[in-house]
C-alpha cells in the first residue's frame, strides 16, 4: 500500500491573529507561512509523489501551490473529506474568548464526546478524514502500484485525527500528538498495519528552544485541538 505525507498548512492569518478559522473563506497563509510554503519543494525534493491532494480551503491550496510549481506534470486534486473540521457556531471566535466554554475542556479531554454547536462533532471529523485517506490510498495503488507516495495537505486537527488512527489510539488521546504549520508527517501503510514514520517534522528544532517568556517549548498557534493547533 501507498506511503502518505501529510503536510499541515503553513502558519495562517488566523493562527497569527488567535482566531479559530475553521472553514471560514479569505483565511490566507501569512508571511511566515508563505516562507514555510516556498521551502516545501526544497525538503520534499527527493521524494518521488505521484499525486497531491488538498482541503478545498485557501491555506491548504496555498502551502502546496509552490510544490505544485516545482512539480508541473502533478495534479491538485482537492478532497472535501480533509477539510478543516466544521466548528459551527465557533468559527471566527477568538480562541481567548473560547477557552471559558465549557465545551472546551471536552474538547481538550474528552474529544469524543465533542460536537460544535452548529458544526459537527470529532469523531465525525475522524471517520470521513480516515475514510478519504483509505480511498486515496486505493486509488493511488491502483494506478501507480503499492510501492507509491503521494502528499495531502490538510488541518492539524484533522492530522492529529489520522495519526491516531494510525498508532492504534483512542481519539481521546489525539491531543497528546503535536503537529506545528508546514510541518510534515509520513504514514507508511501496509496489508496489516500502519506505520508513523515521521511526525510533525518541520526540518527545525528551534521551536525546542526555550521561550523568553517562560512558556512551553511547543509553538503554540491558535487552535482548538489543542498544542499547536488546527487553524
């Protein structure tokens, strides 16, 4: 079965303004992550893809428009399923402000019991996010053979969601897995099982480094899943 990349859109407006996007339209990469973007060909460069494929929002099309240029004979192929999770009535709130709600602390601790007024609940999120990778990865195999690897780029909750899966791990422990913006995460599949073979790796440790301000040493971009986040 095929190898997957997974890569989490490049550092965000939202991510930037402590705004929970969610599938809000006109949410664009910002500096830093256009920066992240521009360099994803360079540290993906000796990996033979045979397809990309994309969350239909702006940041997602964005990180992967320069491999896309670096790589012409690829296709973009975009996939609903991979889309940011839909945070209904909590889309465009800033995270500040959401962090009192009560659904909070379920969503930090017992995500799969957490469903978004309006929106739709975690483990929906997982399921068609876990049934989009399944069906590309026959797709795939089928028309490039078992040995292929192809890039998806989708949303840190929808990532940590699919390492999950991968590891074996109930979705209540999801956010105990960090994924920071560009980073790259590579799922091996096989008849029996997966196999995490890279996670969140951005090619930098800085963010390791100690903060000044005494915080965590793991960035911390606005998101609801928690650590480095879905935005």
């Amino acid at each position: 079965m095929p190898t997957l990349i997974l890569v989490r859109h490049g550092r965000s407006t939202a991510n930037t303004a402590g705004v929970l996007a969610g599938r809000a339209p006109g949410v664009a990469l910002d500096e830093r992550g256009a920066a992240q973007s521009a360099a994803l060909p360079a540290r993906l460069a000796q990996v033979p893809l045979t397809a990309v494929v994309s969350s239909p929002l702006q940041r997602c099309r964005e990180t992967v428009a320069p491999l896309l240029d670096a790589r012409p004979w690829l296709t973009l192929h975009v996939e609903d399923r991979i889309s940011e999770c839909d945070y209904g009535a909590w889309s465009g709130r800033k995270l500040a402000e959401l962090s009192d709600e009560p659904l909070m602390e379920v969503v930090q601790h017992h995500p799969s019991a957490a469903a978004f007024p309006g929106g739709e609940s975690m483990r929906a999120m997982q399921a068609r996010a876990v049934d989009a990778v399944r069906d590309w990865n026959a797709r795939i195999e089928q028309a490039h053979g078992p040995e292929a690897t192809y890039a998806m780029c989708s949303h840190g909750d929808i990532i940590k969601s699919l390492v999950a899966d991968a590891l074996g791990m109930h979705l209540d422990l999801f956010q105990r897995i960090s994924v920071e913006p560009c980073s790259v995460t590579v799922i091996r599949y096989t008849r029996l099982r997966p196999y995490v073979v890279r996670l969140g790796d951005t090619g930098d440790f800085g963010s390791l480094a100690p903060r000044e301000d005494g915080g965590a040493v793991v960035e911390r971009d606005a998101a609801v899943g928690g650590g480095a986040g879905a935005a």
